[in-house]
C-alpha cells in the first residue's frame, strides 16, 4: 500500500486523510502537538470528520498523526493542507507554506509527488513551493510537483471529497497522470486543467465570485433600507427570473478562511502586473464596513446611543450550524458595539467558548443582535430573549432586520 503525507490536520488536511486512508497508508503530520495527540485517540477536531472513522483508519492501520517531521520520510505522495492567511497588512502571508517545505526537504531525500491543496496565488507551485523545497534540500532529489485545490464546505453534506469535481494540474504530464491517480481513489469527479495557474486561479476566483456578490447585495440592502423596501422581498422577486439572476443573502459580513481572505491573494498578485483589483478592493471594505453599518441601523433605532445599553450578540461563529469562528463578522460587530459604549456579551451554545469566554444564556440583555441562526436554535426564544431583536440573517420573521 502507498503512503501517503498530509501535511497540517485541520479542515482541509484531516477531511483528506479520512478520504485516502480507505485505500492508502496515511500519515497525518500537523506541527500542533494537542492535534495529534487528539487524533491518536481517534477524536476528530473537525467538524465533517467524523471520530469513528479516524478510529476506523488508525485500527485499519492506515492512519497515524504525527508532530515529528522524520514520520513523512519513506513517504510516497505528500499533500499540503496548512493555512494560508492574510498578515497585518492584509497580504499574504505564506510563512505556514514555506514551514511545510522544509519539513518535505529536510525529511524526503527521494523522488515523490508533492501536491499543494492550500489556497495560494497563481505561480505559487511553480515560483514558491518547488523552488524553496528545492533550494532546502540542496537537490537532494527531483520531486513532482502538482496543485489541486480544495473546495471542501464544511458543515456541508450534499457535496463532499467524492461528488465535488475537483480540478488538479500538475508541472509536468506525470506529476498529473499520478496526481490524478491519487485523487480518483476517492473523488468521481476529476478535472484536469492545462496549468498549475489555471487551477490556483480558479480556487481564487471562485472565492472571489462570492465575496463581490455578498458585497453587492451587502450595499444593496443598505440601498433598500434608505428607498424602504424590503431587502428579502425585493430579492425574492429579482430571483423569480429563471436565468441571468443568482440569488446572494445580506449578512453582518463575511467569515472563514476562505471567502475574506482569498480574494486578497488575488489583488495581491494583480497588484504585482499592473492591474487594479478595485472590484476586489471596494468589495472587501464594503463587507467589513457591514458590521459598523448594523451597529449604526440598531443605534439609530434605540435613541441614537447604546452607551451602557445591555446588547447580547446571538451567534458568533462565521456561518450557521457549525462551530467555526474564524474571521467571523460577530467579532467586528462586538468590537464595535463596545467602542460605542455597550455592555456586550454573547450566546452560541455550538461554538461553547471563544476568546477565552463562555457562552452565556439567551436573554437577560435589552437588546439582542442575530449575526448567526444556527438551525437547532429556537427562533421563538429568540425572539423573546429582548425587547429589541435586530437580525442580520433575514430568518427570523417580526425582528428589525436589514
Ligand atoms: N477550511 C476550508 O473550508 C477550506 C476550504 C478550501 C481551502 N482551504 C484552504 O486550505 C488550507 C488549509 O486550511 P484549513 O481550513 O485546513 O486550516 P486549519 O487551520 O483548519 O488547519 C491547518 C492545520 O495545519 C497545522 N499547521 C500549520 N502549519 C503547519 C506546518 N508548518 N506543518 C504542519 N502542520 C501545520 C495547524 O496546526 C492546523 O492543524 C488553507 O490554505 C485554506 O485557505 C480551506
């Protein structure tokens, strides 16, 4: 049986060791001890992954976690799955991605297949990933080197690794034609593009799509607001076009690693050709800007001040139904209801504890702001938990809304 080395262990990297250790020997390394001590147990941290199919793979002797880099050596195929985020300034930062290089060059000293599944700017297997794996291990051996990103949406059970097309696209005809055999062992649906470029660029303008959209319906549910039309009502109507319309909802922002953080990878790199990004640009301000714009609306709506106002925020991870609170916009909006004088606490029994706070039980506050509605939470509840209820969600009939 082939092994194969996924490198990190987190959304990305455990759904793919999950997937793969049905037909390879997967050895799961992530620099973070408490992970792979999890792991070893079988406790999946990730939502999507469930635990006994960890415990599964590690009985099936097919799955190992690892924080010691001289696991991966003997190794056949290596994936990369670590983050890729944005620094201070918003650029990006691929000091995660250049960690993992020097793991694969100072423990593979023979020829393998490395593939990239971390989101990154177009030349990025091509300029970044060969060359400094290279220049680390001092041509101790010619790897084959491939992209494929991912597109895994976690909480999402419609589409997963099997029925969602994934693009690859290796440096070379082999390093596609292995690639490709890799992920045929557990996804239906591969779809090979003529370079590395084309598929890194894809990934970030899928993302991109997105961010711009809820950007635009973002502007326009302040637009309604001013004209007093409904937002949901008069997208409802929009959406009643058969073709030439795609229906985004407004929200308090956008979360995730992904949707506010790849398009900045992709302004960066038109930045460096001489192209303006501004679509790109004015849509990231314009979902940043959402959390000051409801905190104004609920303001607005409660004698112009919330100083010493009790406001609980309800829901804080970045999207419903899962405990993910990565970038989210609720973060944005506590931080600007405290700059204006309110006493914020919040509730999100999924996500349990955050920034070193637990929880705290729908109610009790004199205003309650929705940013997320998980579907396990009682709307009537919520609805009850204030005098005032502001929802960003557009899910909770009766409640001031965008
Ligand atoms: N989460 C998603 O929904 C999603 C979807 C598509 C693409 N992506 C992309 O996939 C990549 C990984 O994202 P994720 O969500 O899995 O991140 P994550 O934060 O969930 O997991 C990353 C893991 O990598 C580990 N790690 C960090 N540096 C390491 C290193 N040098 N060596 C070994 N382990 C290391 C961390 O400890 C962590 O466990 C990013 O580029 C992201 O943009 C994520």
């Amino acid at each position: 049986m082939k092994k194969v080395a996924i490198i990190g262990q987190g959304y990305v990297g455990l759904t793919i060791s999950a997937f793969a250790a049905k037909s390879y020997q997967v050895i799961g390394f992530d620099n973070s001890q408490k992970v792979v001590e999890q792991l070893n147990q079988g406790i999946s941290h990730i939502e999507g992954v469930k635990s006994a199919d960890i415990k599964a793979a590690i009985s099936a002797g097919n799955y190992r976690a690892t924080a010691d880099g001289a696991d991966i050596t003997g190794a056949d195929i290596v994936v990369i799955a670590v983050p890729t985020p944005l620094d201070k300034d918003r650029k990006p930062d691929l000091t995660f991605l250049e960690s993992a290089c020097k793991t694969i060059a100072d423990n593979i000293s023979h020829s393998v297949l490395v593939i990239n599944e971390s989101t990154s700017y177009p030349g990025t297997i091509r300029g970044v990933i060969k060359p400094l794996i290279e220049k680390l291990s001092a041509g101790k051996a010619e790897h084959l080197y491939a992209i494929s990103p991912e597109r895994v949406d976690p909480g999402r059970v419609d589409w997963d690794q099997k029925n969602t097309p994934r693009l690859y696209a290796g440096l070379t005809p082999e390093a596609s034609k292995q690639t490709r055999e890799f992920y045929s062992s557990f996804c239906d649906n591969l779809v090979e593009v003529s370079s590395p470029e084309v598929a890194e660029a894809a990934k970030l303008f899928e993302n991109t799509f997105r961010q711009v959209n809820i950007a635009l319906v973002n502007e326009f549910a302040q637009i309604s607001h001013a004209l007093g039309i409904s937002v949901y009502e008069t997208l409802d109507a929009a959406d009643t076009k058969p073709y030439g319309f795609m229906k985004f909802n407004p929200s308090a922002g956008v979360g995730g690693h992904c949707i506010p953080v790849d398009p900045s990878y992709l302004s960066h790199v038109a930045a460096g050709l001489g192209v303006p990004a501004t679509f790109i640009e004015r849509a990231n301000e314009v979902n940043l800007e959402m959390p000051k714009y409801v905190v104004a609306r609920v303001m607005a709506d409660n004698g112009g001040s919330l100083k010493g106002k009790s406001v609980q925020v309800v829901g804080v991870s970045y999207k419903p139904n899962i405990a993910d609170t990565r970038e989210t916009p609720a973060e944005l909006v506590i931080e600007e209801l405290t700059r204006v004088g309110a006493v914020v606490n919040w509730n999100d029994d999924l996500v349990g504890s955050w920034k070193g706070q637990s929880s705290t039980p729908l109610g009790g506050a004199e205003i309650a702001i929705v940013v997320t509605l998980h579907d396990g939470v009682d709307k009537k509840a919520v609805l009850a938990s204030a005098p005032y209820v502001f929802d960003t969600t557009g899910k909770l009939p009766g409640a001031k809304g965008l």
